[in-house]
C-alpha cells in the first residue's frame, strides 16, 4: 500500500496483490481524503512488514476504517493553539460551562479527565517525534473534557448525546479530531443504530485507533458519580440503571464485547510503556 497523498485530492480504489512467501492474497477498497486514507481490507495476518502492513491498514467498522495521520494533528493542533490558546485549558473551560450545572455528570466528567491524564501513556508511539506524543495527549485529556457536553439541556437535539455533542463542538470551531472523537466515545456507534439513527455521526469518521481507545477507556472505568471502576463493573452498572428495553441497555448488549477489546488495547500499551 502507497501512503503518499498528502494534500492530493480525494480518490479511491482497489488494489491488491499476492503476499510471498505467505502465498495469500490480500486486496483493499481505499479512499484517499486530503488528510485520512480509509481502507476496508482484508488481508492475512502475518508476521512480516508487508503483509502487516495491509492488516494495519485494514481496520474496518461500521463507518469504514481510519488512519489518522498524527503528524497533520500536531501541525493542526500547534495552529489552532496559536489562535485560540491551550487546548485542554478551553476543553475544560467550555465542559465546566456547559456540564456543571448538570450536577453528577460534572462530577464523572472531572474523573474522566483526570483518568485521561493517567492514561496519556497509551496515546504514544515510542518511534515517533515528541510532538506528536505530545499532540496526541493534549487530544486525548481535551476530548476528556468534553465528550459528555451533548448531555447539556441546551445542546441536547437528537438525543444521542455524542451526535449533539460533536454537532455543537464543530460548530465552535474546536479541533476535528477532537470533535470526532467526541462524537465517537465510548461506543456512540453501536447506540446510534439501536437508536435507529445509523447515519446521525456520518460526518464524523471513526478514527479507530490508539486515541479512541484511550478515551473510551477514561470514560468507562470511571462511574456516573466519577467513582472509578473496572470496564465490567461500570457496564454492569448502566444495566443496572437502564432498564432491559431501554435503547442504552440494548446497545450495551452488543457493544460490551467490542468496546471491551479497546480498553484492553490501553492496558496492554500502558504496559509496554517504559517506566
Ligand atoms: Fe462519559
């Protein structure tokens, strides 16, 4: 796979081609945006760059797989810090404004950021420059910050808090990535679908990667009242408190498993980190 598109114009296609010595045939769909390159692939899993690489590019989900390029979201990042300040000191600024007079939430999202600090580990890849790890976490605690502002009656439209969220977040000009993430934490997906709103977050790619995991992770090992909890307990938890026909209970039922796989991804990178 040729990633070289940097500021080209979108396009897409198949390509494919024939992985010796593992004699397997891989093949892609990609669609080169100006910034994200999404691919459905299927490809084997194989030990060696080639083949790996059109594994790493393979991620697929509902809304198409992403690769985020981190070194446009630092260059993104340094530029909208230029003209509007600290990232994480405006996220938690705008969250106070909008959540606190929410009560509990406020108390879950002060915990969820606080985790997303401890968790600024799991965000960096130890081959890349400082700014981007530096860039990657400055995402991740401001995306903490702000991924339950759609819970605020003001902004509340759609009722799926993370579409209502990323829509008003969008519009006041924060970070996309940030406001992709937002609009993607925690599952969002899975509840637009139960929701029967399958389309609401198709603005927003789900870039799944190191960043959504981590936030997912801050945001479900830390309870409602900003307790902090294991994945299971906290998923325990919202079954507890939505009933077995509410639209949350429902997606839970689907989405436990496959949100679950990202919090375990931040664990075993937590891990790896050098300490
Ligand atoms: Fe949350």
């Amino acid at each position: 796979m040729v990633v070289d598109g940097a500021g080209a114009p979108a396009r897409c296609g198949w390509q494919g081609g024939r992985h010796v010595p593992g004699d397997l045939l891989w093949f892609s769909w990609f669609s080169w945006q100006p910034k994200r390159l999404y691919v459905a692939s299927a490809a084997p899993v194989a030990a060696d760059g080639a083949a790996a690489a059109g594994v790493r590019l393979g991620a697929v989900s509902a809304y198409g797989g992403a690769m985020a390029d981190r070194a446009e979201d630092a260059r993104e990042l340094a530029e909208w810090e230029r003209s509007n300040g600290n990232l994480i000191e405006v996220a938690r600024e705008l969250a106070q404004r909008l959540v606190a007079p929410l009560g509990r939430r406020w108390s879950h999202v002060q915990a969820v950021a606080v985790r997303a600090e401890e968790l600024r580990a799991a965000v960096h890849v130890r081959t890349d420059p400082a700014e981007w790890n530096d860039a990657a976490e400055t995402l991740l605690v401001a995306s903490a910050w702000l991924h339950d502002v759609g819970y605020a009656s003001a902004l509340v439209k759609s009722g799926l808090h993370a579409a209502d969220g990323a829509n008003y977040l969008r519009g006041q000009g924060v970070p996309a990535r940030v406001v992709n993430l937002v609009a993607h934490h925690s599952g969002a997906r899975y509840e637009a679908a139960e929701r029967g709103m399958p389309d609401i977050l198709a603005d927003y790619p789900f870039e799944d990667d190191l960043l959504s995991d981590a936030l997912a992770t801050a945001d479900l090992t830390t309870g409602p009242d900003g307790e902090r909890f294991s994945y299971d307990e906290r998923i325990d938890e919202v079954f507890v408190r939505y009933p077995a026909d509410h639209p949350v209970h429902q997606f839970w039922r689907k989405a436990r498993p496959v949100v679950g796989e990202a919090i375990s991804r931040t664990e075993a990178r937590l891990l790896a980190q050098p300490r």
